[in-house]
C-alpha cells in the first residue's frame, strides 16, 4: 500500500510571499477489524502494519494473550468505484477454543484517530482485566537510558519527518535496546501497531520494558501497556488524572514530560535508577 502518505497541492503563504507547491501529508483511512467475518471495530489509522495493529488491538482488548490464539488474518475484498481492493477490511480469525470477543468490547461508533476508548459500547469495559500483570516486574530503568528515549524515538519517525503529522510508539528495553517503532496518524494504533509486533514475535508478556511514545499519556495508553505486560510508560506530554490513577493501580511506572534533562516520574518510582 502506498497511502502512508499523500501529495497533495497547496498554497504555501509566508513572510518571502506566496508560492504553490506540492506537500506530503500522512495518510488517514479507516480499518475495519472483524472477527470470525463480524464486524468489531472501525479505526482511522495510516495504513501499514495492519496486522500488526489488528493483533494488538485484540491483545489491548483482553481478546487474545498469544500469537497462537490467531489462527489467520486476511484482508477481506472491499473494493472502491473501480473495483479495487481498499485494504482497509481485516479478518481475524481465532484458533480453535479461543472465545469470541466480549459483547463489551464491541464499538458502537467507529474509533477516531485521537481517541481509541470513545463509543465503547459499555463503559464497564474500559478497565479490563490483564493477563500480564507489570507491578511483580523487578526491572529498573537507568536515568541517562530514559532520557535518551525521546530523541532515539524522533530519529525513526520517518514518515513524521516528512510530514509533521503523526504519533510515535516506540519499545525499548532496559538497556536501551530498541525493539519496535510505529507511526500513526492514532496515537492508539501506532501503540497497538508496536504491541501487536512484539506479540507476533512472542515477546508477550513485553517484561524489562518501556513504552515510550511522542505526546502525551492517556488512560487508554497505561491500558494497553498494562494488558500486555509493559512496567513503564514514559511520554513527552503530561499524563491524565486517570492515567495516574491507573498505572498506580497496576504497578507500572509512569513518566511524563520526559524532555532533555528533566522527567515527572509520577508512580513506580521504585524502577527508576539514578
């Protein structure tokens, strides 16, 4: 697929004057993932790695715990006025024994590409119960490999760099070591983009980890990290109430406004080593 980005003509006005010219902007389409050819969720991403997203969207939901809880994922034949296939259908199909999706966990509404929790059919569904616990997680994170974080995040984000438009969720380990990066327009998909690959390479529960993303830390964010058994988060951004509220529930580690020399470590103090 080649929309992860799209030129398009602008006018570009500033103090030297006025000039036309062609300007790359990120990629926004829906993704309808459904199960067993039911219809679960509709998603604004950038397209790409959209297998990867649909698995940590089903990690994320409580839905599946293992890459063997998938049996296939196809992209079903949508097609557009002239006839092509869209790709943006995804079937998943469970393996055999793995229950269906929770009638909770079904969108009402489709899934912006801010906001991945708005229109859950029932708000009782939105703190849900982990498999992979992080607060028994004994890692530490050093100081300087925190802070390093940002700007290691910033270099991959190819498709930002061109575009100035999207999220950022990158999975480090405790020594730094980066293991995924993803970009997308949702800052909930580029997070289920990056759970979702290490799921599929069996690195689920992600222990000796941190999930370190490019705005700021919402509950829904601390959510998905905890489901798949991320102990720190860290953002560049501020934190929500909730946010807080839940890592401290979990015991996971969260930080915020993580910037050149300065951190918030606002729960999980514990991992944090000077």
């Amino acid at each position: 697929m080649a929309r992860v980005t799209v030129r398009r003509p602008i006018l570009r006005v500033s103090a030297a004057g006025e000039r036309r010219r062609v300007d790359a902007v990120a990629g926004e389409e829906p993704l309808e993932i459904r199960v067993g050819g039911r219809a679960l969720a509709v998603t604004m991403r950038t397209p790409g790695h959209d297998v990867e997203l649909a698995h940590g969207f089903l990690l994320t939901e409580g839905v599946i715990g293992g890459r063997e809880d998938v049996s296939s994922a196809r992209y079903c034949d949508s097609v557009d006025a002239d006839g092509r296939n869209t790709y943006n259908v995804l079937d998943v199909t469970l393996s055999a024994g793995v229950p269906p999706p929770d009638v909770g966990v079904e969108r009402n509404f489709y899934t912006t590409s801010s906001c991945g929790v708005c229109g859950k059919a029932a708000l009782d569904a939105v703190r849900l119960r982990t498999r992979f616990s992080p607060s028994e997680d004994p890692s530490q994170f050093a100081v300087e490999t925190l802070l390093s974080l940002p700007d290691r995040l910033r270099e991959r984000q190819k498709v930002f760099a061109s575009t100035g438009g999207l999220h950022a969720a990158g999975v480090f380990t405790a020594d730094g070591d980066l293991l995924v990066v993803r970009e997308d327009v949702g800052r909930h998909n580029a997070v289920d983009k990056a759970l979702g690959e290490l799921l599929m390479k069996r690195r689920v529960p992600a222990t000796g980890t941190v999930l370190m993303v490019s705005g700021r830390a919402s509950f829904e964010l601390v959510q998905k990290a905890v489901m798949a058994g991320v102990p720190a988060l860290a953002a560049v951004s501020a934190p929500s109430s909730l946010a807080v509220e839940l890592a401290e529930e979990q015991g996971m580690t969260l930080i915020g406004f993580l910037r050149g020399p300065d951190m918030n470590v606002y729960t999980g103090a514990h991992r944090v080593k000077g």
